[in-house]
C-alpha cells in the first residue's frame, strides 16, 4: 500500500470517486468488448469458504444476486439444491452465463418492464432478469433467503447507493456481501465503500460482521493502475 494515499474515507475519496458516473451504455460496452475481468472463473473462494455459516444450516433457500453477470457461484449454489435468481442489464452476459455453464434455458417477457427479458433455466432452479435492477421491484421477483452481494455495492454509482440498499430490504438474514476495496485515488469502479459507509447504509437494521479481508491483488490491477486491491467479506444480519 502507497503510504501517500490519502486515508479510506478522506475529502479525496469523495473528489474522485463521489461524483463519478456511469452510464449503463458504458457497462454494455464492457461486456461487449470483454473487458469484465472481475469473475472468477472457478467461484469465489470466499464464498466456498463460508458457505455454511452464510446459509446457517438451511437448505432450498431462494438467493438473490444483484448485477449477477455471468457468475459461476449460480450454477454451484442451484447444484446444492438452492434457487438462484439474478438481475443483470447485459443480454450478452447472460447467455453466455447459459452457454459457459452447458445449461438449456427458456426466454420470455417480464410483465410490467417492457424490454426486460426473463431468461430461466429449463429445470427452473436460475432465474436471470435482463434489465436494469432498478425496474425490478419484490412484486416481480419475490423476495429471497439471502443475497450474495460479489461486487453489486461497489459497481453502482456513489450517487445510487441508498437507492440500490433499498433494494436489498427484501431479503432477511443472512445477507453477505464481498466487498472491494480499492485505492481512493482510483476513479472506480470498483468504487471504494470504507466500512463506515456500510455502517450508515445498514447498520440501523441489521448487524456487520467482517468475516476476512484477501489481498486479491494481481497483474490486472497492477494494469488498471493500482498499488493494492483488497476484498472484504461481511455478513450482514437483520435484526
């Protein structure tokens, strides 16, 4: 770590991160030229580490991802018997989520988001929205067990923050969350969310416990231009 970063959470935080926005044409570009390195292509470790204490013991439980992408960890947590709904505004991502991971799926409208497409898993167990997590309210898509959050908070933009943490009150306990935390310096995204803005988001209504913190830096940051790239897993619990 560059000890002339200014301090997590600094007046320099907010000048080059706070305002930044961006648009939903430039996430498709993105995906469309391939540039969404932030998968892991075997599920993320973390996950797989702490699986039992995220579902506490349940089985068939009904899990949300928000801007899912084309996350292998679907496809695992649907083989161990639970259900899998996500929310993603790239088409591309999704099928190739569908086609990567061998499984046949069906397509049909989203009644009362026009545009949005449902695509789900011929056996039903993933279900995947194609449209904006904004258009998509529990009247649609239910409500859920729990969220694995791999990197949703960080990708939206710091002004829609609260408005994307409303989203999460469908959900009850348990509710982790992978987060990233990058340089400040760094325009984002990722975008850098210090714990205490998890705090103010959420503490009023659940409990924050940070599980383990990774040094997850590699040559793809380093190109990105970054001295250090940590990832932080917190579970959240409702009270």
């Amino acid at each position: 770590m560059d000890g002339t970063m200014a301090a997590p959470g600094s007046a320099e935080e907010a000048g080059v991160q706070q305002d930044r926005v961006v648009p939903a044409e430039e996430w498709l570009q993105k995906w469309a030229a391939g540039k969404t390195g932030f998968h892991k292509e075997r599920g993320h470790p973390l996950l797989q580490k702490y699986l039992d204490v995220l579902v506490n013991g349940r089985s068939g439980l009904r899990i949300f991802f928000p801007l899912c992408g084309k996350a292998v960890e679907m496809k695992w947590l649907a083989d161990l018997g639970h259900r899998v709904v996500g929310a993603e505004i790239s088409e591309r991502a999704l099928r190739e989520f569908f086609s990567k991971q061998g499984l046949p799926y069906r397509e049909e409208a989203v009644p009362g988001v026009p545009g949005a497409r449902l695509l789900q898993s011929t056996c039903g167990n993933i279900s995947l929205y194609c449209c904006s997590i904004y258009d998509l309210s529990s009247a649609i898509i239910g409500k859920f067990d729990g969220v694995w959050d791999r990197g949703a908070l960080v990708a939206v933009n710091p002004c829609d923050r609260q408005r994307s943490v409303i989203l999460l009150w469908w959900s009850p306990p348990p509710l982790p969350f992978s987060l990233t935390r990058s340089p400040v310096r760094f325009p984002g995204p990722p975008f850098y969310v210090p714990e205490g803005e998890m705090r103010s988001l959420f503490g009023n209504q659940c409990e924050i416990k940070c599980l383990q913190t990774v040094d997850d830096f590699s040559d793809r940051h380093r190109d990105w231009g970054l001295d250090y790239f940590l990832e932080v897993l917190y579970i959240l619990k409702f009270n």
